[in-house]
C-alpha cells in the first residue's frame, strides 16, 4: 500500500535542525506556551523535565556501560574483563549478525559474518563461556538482541540458575524492542504482531520472575541512525512504548506492575542543545502519558528512564582522530540532558570493531567527564534558559504532532502495515544529504578540511579461525546432546506457540536441552510465519 503524503510529516516540519536559520537570540517573549510550573519543578518532580531524580549524579554517577562483543563468547569474554578491571560499570553486549537474525553459526546464511560485528552466541554453551568467571548476580548486564531476545534472554537465565543467582537477583536491560526494527534496522523474522506477542512474554515472565530486569530498552537509537530527525526519534520511540504498554494492559498486567522496568535508549547527535532538549522533553511526554493516559498511581511508573549512546553514524573514516571529539561532545550533551546510562563510541568502529586501546579511550571520556570537569555537580544546568526551554517545547509540540498521526492511522502496528515509519525517516535522510550537498551543514575532514592519506590507527582484525572454531564446536553439540530431551523440548515450545501460551518457560527448557538460537526460532517460525518486509512505500 503506497502512503498518502499526509502521513508523512515534511521533512522540514519534522527536523528542527534543519529548519530556517534561528533567530540569535532568545528572550521571554519567545516562551509564550512556557509553563514555568510544569518545565520547571524540581529535579525528581512531575513530570521530570529537570530529571527523574532529585540530586541527579551528586547521588549516583551514571552507568558507564561499554558496548562489547566480537569473536567468539571466550574472546569477549576477555574484553568484559578487561573493561570491569578499568572502571566499567555494567556490561553491554553486541551480537555477531547471524545471532541478532536468530540464525546459528552453521546456518549457510551466516558463513562471512560469525562473530565479525558481535559475539557468536548459539547455544546455553556460548553463553556459559561469555559469562565465565562473571557473578551475575554482582553485575548489570545489557544485551542488545531483538527478534531472537527472548531465546537470549533463556539463556541468561539458565546460566544464572547454573550458578546459584535467584532470578529475582539479576539486573540487566534486555533490548527486545521489535517494533522500532520495522521502522529502521530491519533485523525482524516473524511479522508484526507475534513479534510484539514475544515481547509481551518477556514483559509478563520478568515482571514476575525478574523484578529487577529492564524487560524491553525501547530504542530510538537505531531510528536516528537511519536518518529520522530528533523529533522523530522522540515521538517514534515512545509511540512505541505506548504500544506496549497497551498490548501488557491488554495481556492482563496492571500498569504499575509492569511500567516500572520499561526503559529507554536515544541516540546523542551533533546538535549539541537539540539533543539536551529532546531528552528533556522524552522525560516530561511520557510522565504525562503514564500518569493521564495509562492512569499509573505509582510515580516510578511515570520516570523515563534512559541509557544513551553517542552517534554512530556522526563518526567519520576519514581522520578518525576526530571521532574523540565528536564523542566527548554528545557525551556531555547526554549528561547535562540526564542520562542515567551512557556508552561512548570508539573513535575506529568506521574502520573495524573496537581495539582494546580505542575502547578504553572510549571509557576514559567518560571518566573525564564525571571526575574532571564538574558538570555533574548542579542538575540540569541549562533549565530556565530561554533557548533550552523554547527548543524543549518545540520538540514536544513535534512529537505531539507525530503521535496525532500515529492515532489517526490506527495505530504503531497499523501505521507499520501502511509505510508511514520509512517513508518519514527516508524524506528526514534525504532532506540531511541535501544539507550536505549543499554546503549548509557541514562534516569536518569529509566536506571541510579534507586531508589525504590513510587513517593512521591500528585496527582489530577477526581471524576466519573465530568462525572455523566456532562452527566446528556448535556441530559437535548438536552430536553430543541428548536427542531425545532436545526433540521433546522443541515441541513442548511449539505447542506453546501455537496455544497462545507465554513462551518463556518452554524457551528457558529448550535452552537447558541445548537447543541452539536457529532450532528454537524455526518452531517458532513454524507458528507465527516469517515477514518479507511488507509494504513497499
């Protein structure tokens, strides 16, 4: 089905960074929509517009977590290690291409690509020898895994019943947020709405067996990356939110069972006050909607709470050297803006994954940044500017705009069947390139500042022996376990699929039977069907 334009926001209505020049400078008259009761209370207050806690970072620094993964589960492993040891905080972990699309090592399809932008992970085996030597019940754990995340997610848990943590002890973020792949990343298997029913299982399961999880990080990042506008990224990011919200109301839970441990992720962009003010305006849209839509009484149901990482997609091949800047930049926009995670990009992931050096430099901004230079000292430093307010009440006055879209189409999911989520971050995309053509906006050591030559930093390499080894160990598994504990597994998940049931507890059963990722996400297939992408807009 092709989209009406209407349902498009312009590319101009939608991208404040790109709209006609502002006026340079800002006074009270600017602020005629300025609620000074509502943008301005207290740190800790409704709706949070100054942040969800009173004293912010004097309290509690932000979690400095690392995005880390490539190889094999031994090899990251090392490099979680390595990051505990200089002051990471939690953990974050990246999947090699073939897991993020449930697909294991030996799969045809993933030969070229195992443990090449991630970790290789199959089997509760693989997952075992990632968290070897690592308490979990001492450490925050983050996976970011989507189709597949509720397999992981068994996993994990099976590994932590192995040694001995309760599952009311384990704290982590589990990604599993299925519906901003249709809009952006494209790492879906099953449609639309069983896909959503997958989340809502794990939603249902932790929110009684894991009360410490972050059941789903709902993710605005990888909608950025792909070009939508700060607007966008906000207003497409908690529309789905809501959406889930609904469908765990719809499921059965109370709304202040459940919302507690949603949680957020928003790209940091170049636009240094835009990105402050985007997540300033995330904490105060959705403390309204908790409290006025969804009728949740308990205010930790109405925190935004966020983990932000620096751009991706700002980072630059050429003179790499400048991606530290970069990241330091939109570090401290994420900070004064109220984070309460944060992952640093390392200057070469243009080039390769992370070196070990580039990491630690990555981590080390980080620690400059809390240690050195003071800012988290005075929440929110920028409140009461005119320009942050008038900048944080445009962004929300966008956002709103975009959910009366949403609504009007029926919905996230309906609005996915029409189109309208690509089509409006490819018009946003299109309108940034056209920026750059024209010379308006401008990348340093791309279009401005040009130098010749090669980048001049060592890069990390993936030996093909990471995939021989890997896929080697996977096929002996596959030899070795108990065939007939595995088959039954894989039928009792299919049944429960197919009956409607919360399938968590047959996936944490087919896990300890050693079925891998790929096994377990083909009977599910077998149920819920595979998607091709639907719509061309």
């Amino acid at each position: 089905m092709s989209v009406h334009p209407s349902d498009s926001p312009t590319a101009k209505n939608a991208n404040s960074a790109l709209d006609a020049e502002r006026q340079p400078f800002v006074g009270p008259e600017d602020l005629a929509a300025f609620d000074p009761a509502s943008a301005l209370a207290e740190p800790g207050q409704f709706p949070y517009t100054r942040g969800v806690h009173r004293t912010m970072y004097q309290g509690r620094l932000w979690t400095m977590r690392q995005f880390a993964g490539f190889g094999s589960a031994t090899d990251t492993n090392e490099r979680f290690k390595y990051l505990l040891s200089h002051g990471q905080t939690g953990l974050s972990t990246a999947f090699d291409l073939p897991t993020l699309m449930g697909r294991d090592s030996d799969d045809p399809l993933s030969l070229g690509e195992v443990g090449r932008c991630g970790v290789a992970v199959c089997s509760l085996s693989d997952m075992r020898r990632l968290f070897d030597g690592i308490n979990l019940g001492q450490v925050s754990t983050s996976m970011t895994i989507n189709a597949p995340a509720a397999i992981l997610l068994a996993f994990y848990i099976a590994v932590a019943q192995e040694q001995g943590v309760a599952l009311d002890q384990l704290r982590g973020t589990l990604q599993n947020d299925i519906l901003k792949e249709f809009h952006a990343q494209n790492e879906y298997v099953f449609p639309p709405r069983p896909s959503v029913k997958l989340v809502i299982d794990t939603i249902e399961y932790c929110t009684k067996e894991m009360p410490q999880w972050n059941t789903v990080s709902i993710s605005g990042y990888h909608i950025r990356e792909a070009g939508a506008s700060a607007a966008e990224e906000l207003a497409f990011t908690l529309a789905d939110g809501m959406c889930y919200v609904e469908e765990s109301i719809k499921r059965g839970l109370a709304v202040d069972e459940f919302a507690q441990r949603l949680s957020f992720f928003f790209d940091v962009h170049n636009n240094f006050f835009e990105e402050i003010a985007k997540l300033r305006a995330s904490r105060r849209i959705w403390a309204k909607v908790m409290r006025d839509k969804f009728k949740a009484k308990n205010e930790r149901s109405w925190l935004l709470r966020m983990h932000c990482q620096t751009a991706g997609v700002s980072l630059t091949e050429q003179q790499p050297m400048n991606n530290v800047v970069r990241v330091a930049y939109q570090a401290m926009a994420a900070v004064l803006g109220g984070t309460q995670s944060l992952h640093t990009n390392s200057m070469d992931e243009t080039l390769a994954l992370p070196s070990e050096q580039a990491a630690k430099l990555a981590l080390r901004t980080q620690q400059v940044l809390a240690h050195e230079t003071h800012v988290s000292q005075t929440v929110d430093p920028l409140g009461g500017s005119y320009f942050i307010e008038q900048m944080t009440n445009e962004i929300e006055a966008k956002a709103q705009a975009i959910f009366d879209q949403i609504d009007a189409m029926g919905g996230v999911v309906a609005a996915i069947d029409r189109g309208y989520f690509r089509r409006a971050i490819a018009e946003s995309a299109h309108a940034q390139q056209k920026a750059l053509d024209s010379g308006q906006d401008k990348i340093v050591g791309v279009t401005d500042f040009v130098e010749d030559g090669p980048p001049g930093i060592d890069i990390l390499q993936i030996s093909q022996d990471t995939e021989d080894v890997q896929v080697t160990a996977l096929k002996q598994l596959k030899k070795s376990r108990d065939a007939k504990k595995h088959a039954s597994a894989l039928e009792t998940l299919r049944q429960a699929a197919e009956a409607n049931q919360n399938v968590m507890p047959a996936l944490v059963e087919a896990a300890k039977a050693d079925a891998t990722v790929g096994e377990m996400m083909e009977t599910m297939k077998q149920v819920f069907g595979s998607y091709d992408g639907g719509p061309e807009w």
